[in-house]
C-alpha cells in the first residue's frame, strides 16, 4: 500500500510539471514551483510516518531516478537507519562511499596483546578489517550495529529488550557453529537494583554480549584484563571471567546487605519503636529482601549456563577447574542467601510486632476510658429518671453530690485496678 502511494506521488508530480512546462503561462516558474511544494510535502509527510524497514523496500522497487528524488525528502536523521535497509549497491548509488553511522550505542572490540586485552572503538566497518578480536561488547546497540557486526561475522544478534525467555531450552542451546548464552547480571544500586539481561554469542574464536547498560562487572574484567597480563587466553576464559566476577559482585552485595541488615536490628530491638520508625524499617527490610532474592536468582541463572558449558564439553583442563570453583562459590553464596532470607523474616516480625503492640496500646486507652465511664453513666441514668422519694432532687447541693459521686465511682476502680498492677 505504502509503495503503491508513493508510485501515485510521483506519477503526478511528473504528469503536472510536464502540463506546466508545456503551457505558455507567464507565471510558469511560480505555478511550477507551487506544484512541486506540494507534492513533495506529501511525500514527506508519508515518509514521515513510515519505518525504516519500510522505506528501505520502497527504495528498491523504484526506478533510480525516483529513488533519488525520495531519497532528497528524507530527514537527516533518519537516513542512516534506512542505509541498512537497502543493498550495499544501492547505498554506493545514493551515498557514495558514506559509512551509515552506527547510532548512540557503544561497540567495542578486544583483541588479545602480550597476554592483555587491547580495546578498540568501532565506529564503522572499515575499523573490523585491522583486527583479530576474541571478544566483541555491544551496549545498547540499536538494530544498524547489531546489522553490522551480523553481516561482518556471519550471525545475527538478538535485540537486548528481548531477552527475558526463561526457559532453559532458549536460554542455552547450541547451533552448527554458535553456542548461545542468556544470563542476568545485577545491577545493585541503592533503592534501584535490578537485574540486566546479558546474550553471549560464542562463535569461533570470538565472544559477542549484547546488553542494554553499562555494568560493574563487565567494567572490572575490562580493568583486570587489561592491567593483569595471562588473566585470559581466549574467549571461553573471557566469558568464564566475567561470571566469576559477578559471583564476586554479588558476594559484596550480601555484605552490604549483612551491613543494612544489622543496623536494622539495633533499631527493632531497641526499647522503643514508633508507627513511623516502623514503616521505614519495614521499607528497608522489603528493600533488602528484594536485593537478596534478585542474588539468589542470579546465582541459580549463573550456575545454570556454568553447568551449560560443563555438560557440552565446552572447556579445556584449566578452564574446568575454573568453572568447578565458581559453582563452588555460588553454592557458598546460596547458604548466605538462605540464612539472610531467615533473618530478615525475623525482622520483619519483630517489626509487626511493635507495631501491634503500639495499636495495643491505643485499644487500652479506650478500653479504660470506656470501663471507667461505667459507673458514672449508671449514676446519671439513676438521677436521670427523677424519682419522686428522692429527696436529694429538691437539695440545693444535689448537682454537686451527683457530680462528686460519678468522680468517685471512677477514681476508686482505677486506684484499686492500679494497686493490683493490673493497668
């Protein structure tokens, strides 16, 4: 429909500028011009609402000729996402030797140097032809740098927004020549933790990630890997680090949960707890709770893609022995979240707890208050039904009396009440 509307376009815009041309007017220049604004505004509004994909078929089914006069309507910043959509002849036809630029993601390429890790940026195909990588990282790439390193290397790479399949059969599984990997990596920032959703591609000689933000642990393997001569040999160890190092990451943030943890227990077991102490004590409980579940299920996720690669023979002598201690850590770090799943139950009680006992403490007041008015309206019902044998009614001290014998009817409960310890 789309392609049908823009043939329509330009089968007028042609058919009116040649009526135009043909007729001797003396405003021709004017009229000319005034038809062309208008068709080419259509024409940009319709490209405007068009996708990228969409355009890149339109392009390819139009005479050359037209391609380019579409081609001129396109908005700058949407030229280079329509470059990847169209063959790379067409694209020399349109642009020349232009590289289409590869968005705001950030792709970075690590080649193996005197036993450390090189980096290098990759800002276009021509920066792929010079080296040898054993890991490429792809941070938030958008669909033109997954197309890229795709078509260089011969795969394609999923879209990290889509990574949250949870079966084992699409989160590790191996192809003719790819070994595929999606694991979740933590994120712990205070009040904002979460895990991000890591996909390994393992091809060759070469890793690939792909994920949506930056993260701590990949940061410090790039730190180590580049100050530590010998730390990696190829890309298994490279992908075996970086799981090492995020049962590292997520050991540091047990203790700061042990930390948060037991300033906690100093203000539950206090001698006193008010309502609004205890609503933010059990908002950093539930805080903490979440952190250590999240831990708890990427251990489970990292132990499941370490086991992964041991069932599939995947990994040499010194690799094994690595992959044998990083499950040994995880199942270390299991029992810490267990015992801390345990005490922050604890804490959470206690914490209700208080906060019944203050509710408590409110419900005595009324129940006191209503006991002790008991008497009282008692006494007032009785001179309340104006008998005439009652000599007191016609006494000038009878208010006085009544009002005397309803304090008193209170005041000698609460004191006897008070002696038994029983208040």
């Amino acid at each position: 429909m789309s392609i049908n509307t823009v043939r329509e376009l330009l089968r007028k815009h042609r058919l009116i500028e040649t009526m135009v041309q043909n007729q001797p007017l003396p405003k021709q220049k004017l009229v000319t011009s005034l038809v062309h604004k208008q068709h080419i505004a259509e024409l940009r509004a319709l490209l405007a609402r068009l996708a990228a994909v969409e355009i890149g078929a339109i392009l390819s089914d139009l005479t050359l000729e037209e391609t380019r006069l579409v081609w001129e309507q396109l908005e700058d910043d949407r030229q280079d996402d329509v470059l990847w959509e169209i063959s790379d002849t067409l694209r020399e036809q349109l642009v020349g030797d232009r590289e289409p630029h590869c968005g705001d993601g950030q792709m970075s390429a690590f080649e193996l140097i005197d036993g450390r890790l090189s980096k290098v940026a990759i800002t276009c195909r021509h920066d792929l032809l010079a080296i040898r990588p054993i890991w490429i990282d792809l941070m938030a790439p958008n669909k033109a740098q997954r197309v890229l390193i795709g078509q260089h290397y011969g795969l394609d790479l999923p879209d990290p927004d889509e990574l949250t399949d949870l079966e084992a059969s699409a989160r590790f599984y191996v192809t003719q020549d790819e070994i595929h990997i999606h694991s979740d990596f933590l994120l712990d920032r205070e009040g904002a933790s979460r895990s991000v959703p890591v996909a390994f591609v393992l091809r060759g000689d070469i890793l690939f990630s792909v994920r949506g933000e930056e993260l701590p642990v990949f940061r410090l393997q790039r730190l180590r890997a580049r100050t530590q001569p010998g730390l990696v040999d190829d890309s298994k160890d490279v992908l075996l680090d970086l799981y090492g190092a995020e049962a590292e990451y997520s050991a540091d943030a047990l203790e700061d949960i042990y930390a948060e943890l037991e300033v906690v227990s100093k203000q539950v077991l206090s001698q006193s707890i008010t309502d609004e102490d205890a609503a933010r004590i059990l908002a950093e409980i539930a805080e903490e709770e979440d952190l250590n579940g999240r831990i708890r299920r990427n251990m489970l996720d990292t132990q499941r893609a370490v086991s992964f690669l041991i069932r599939r023979k995947l990994l040499a002598g010194s690799q094994l022995e690595d992959a044998q201690q990083i499950l040994r850590d995880i199942e270390s770090l299991n029992s810490h979240t267990a015992f801390l799943f345990d005490k922050i139950n604890f804490l959470m009680d206690a914490t209700v707890g208080f906060i019944n006992i203050n509710q408590n403490r409110v419900i005595k007041i009324f129940s006191i208050a209503s006991v002790a008015m008991l008497p009282p309206t008692l006494i007032a019902s009785i001179y309340g039904m104006n008998f005439e044998n009652m000599p007191e009614l016609d006494w000038v001290l009878g208010y006085p009396f009544a009002l005397s014998l309803m304090a008193i009817s209170v005041l000698l409960p609460y004191l006897y009440f008070k002696r038994k310890k029983w208040l």
